[in-house]
C-alpha cells in the first residue's frame, strides 16, 4: 500500500508518496504558511494533489511537539501555534483518508529503525543534533511514546544543573551542550580566547557570525579551533548516551541532523565520551553508534510507515 508522509517544519512542508520499502516516489515541497489554518489546508491541499496520480491508502503527517497518545492532538508546538490542536480530525475531514499525528524525531527515528542504519537491531536508540537535539527510542521493536504520548524527548533532560537557559522553560538540557547551536556558541567562546581560536575570529570578523558550515568546513580542513568545537559538544553527547545506556541499553545509538554530517570526525569523540561515562564498562557488552543514512527525507518516510502500521 502506498501512503503520504508529510513533514512539517518551522520554515517548509515536505511531502512525499511512500512505498511499503520507504522508497519516495514522488515528493513536494512547500514553505509554511504562518497561519495555522492555512497551514493545515496546505497539507491538505499537498495530499490531494498527491493522490491524483498514487492510490494513496492513509496518511502519516510529522510536526515538532509533543502528540498525545492516541497521536491525534498537538498538545504543544515550539514553532508553530499551536496548543491542544486536534490535528487529526481537522485533516481527516479535508482529506477523507486515516491520518496519524506523529512528532518529527520519532518519525525520522522509526524511518531509521525501518530502512535505514537500524534495520538490522531490535533495540535502537536515535538523537538529531540541529538546531536543538531530537530523540527516539525503538525498544524490542516497537517505537517508544510513553504513557502520555510524549516519551523519548532525549534533548530535554536535565543535563547541567543550574544550567544554560533552555527553550522549553528549563535549564541545563542537554540540548544547550550538544546541538548545532551549542557548536556554534562553543566556536564563539574559542575564538574568544585566541590562540587555536584565531582562525574562528578571523571568519567572525570577516561574515559578522560564526555558523555552523562554516565550523563544520573548518572540522574537515583541520582547524584546531573548530575541531575543538566539536569535541566539546561531542564530548556532552557522548557522557549523555553512557546515562542513556543504563537506562535503555540500546544496541545503536543513531547520530542525526546537520551535525551528523560531520561523521567519524563527530563520532570518535562521543564514542570516547561515551566508554568513559557508561557505569560498568569493560564488563558489560556495549553499543554500536552509526551515522544516520535517510536525511532530510527521514521524517517523512517514517511517519508514513507508522500511518500505514495504524490505518
């Protein structure tokens, strides 16, 4: 059976006709509407025009925030406004097809689970590293919500106590120490100090701002400022996994996200970081980590395997 899947983000809407291989076979793209009932017509809108040419059998659609455990209603939306939406019902009755609601992180983490670098494990565990940190859990092949609907929120545990301010109202996420944004406040701090950090100066003081490409393109050219950079945030994302272990004992931990595209570069010290802070280590078995392999298509594919699971 051939699904949508639908991927909403902060500035664009993807959309793609899904195989029962998580194979796309044909996708759209669209920006966000600001208005939010605007912005559920334009899925509709998108799913319609997908289904003129596929027979289309449910619909899968992927927002940040947290869903409820029916996957019917946006509780809370950090880019969009929304609060208590029942997304479900009001793209159903646009769409005349089953919809399931599900969040971005654990779409893109069942897509990986399902077709991508976990397909061969039962028990994984996935963090995106953009512009905050995303997390999924899969444990005995089953993707993990919680009681509420909102489990595996990985970026938002209590990192640092007393911590760096955090978007979701708290302080110390671990999201504040691992992520693209904390790469690049890492590359700020250092250029700060001079020394390895003269190079990250010069390019503040040529651009106006560090991003991440660009500490990213330093990483591959061997800049020891940048490289820095990264084994700072690597290095929270690392001793982050040795809690996650003990908690979850995945068999993989996946590494997504702009970050991630980075690769061993990134993965050598989050490994390191992470044999370091696992209790029990080098008597218990450990796990594997592995880079991400369905990008920005991730989000779609998974959430709509998961509509096609449900429908």
């Amino acid at each position: 059976m051939l699904k949508v899947g639908i991927d909403i983000g902060g500035t664009k809407i993807a959309g793609g006709v899904v195989d029962e291989n998580g194979t796309i076979v044909e996708k759209l793209r669209v920006d966000t509407p600001e208005d939010t009932r605007e912005l559920a017509q334009a899925v509709i809108d998108m799913v319609r025009h997908l289904r003129a040419a596929h027979d289309v059998g449910a619909v899968g659609v992927a927002a940040a925030g947290f869903i409820d455990r029916d996957r019917a209603t946006v509780i809370h939306a950090p880019n969009i406004a929304w609060r208590n939406e029942p997304l479900k019902a009001t793209l159903e009755a646009g769409i005349g097809l089953p919809v399931t609601i599900e969040n971005d992180a654990n779409a893109a983490g069942w897509a990986e689970f399902r077709f991508g670098a976990g397909r061969d494990v039962d028990h994984m565990v996935m963090l995106t590293m953009g512009t905050g940190v995303g997390g999924a859990v899969v444990l005995d092949g089953e993707l993990f919500r919680g009681g509420h609907g909102i489990g595996a929120e990985l970026g938002h545990i209590r990192f640092t106590r007393d911590g760096l301010p955090c978007g979701c109202g708290q302080n110390g996420c671990l999201e504040q120490y691992s992520s693209g944004r904390a790469l690049q406040r890492e590359a700020n701090a250092i250029a700060d100090a001079g020394g390895i950090g003269d190079v990250l100066a010069s390019l503040r003081a040529e651009k106006g701002t560090i991003s991440g490409p660009a500490v990213s393109r330093l990483v591959l050219a061997g800049d020891p400022g940048a490289i820095e950079a990264l084994r700072r945030v690597a290095t929270a994302l690392g001793e982050a996994c040795g809690g996650f272990q003990a908690v979850l004992d995945p068999e993989l931990f996946v590494i997504g996200g702009g970050v991630a595209q980075l690769g061993d570069d990134l993965l050598e010290p989050v490994r390191i970081a992470y044999e370091t802070s696992l209790p029990g280590y080098g008597d218990r078995p450990v796990a594997a980590f592995a880079i991400a392999r369905l990008g920005n298509d991730a989000g779609l594919i998974g959430v709509a395997d998961l509509a096609g699971r449900e429908a």
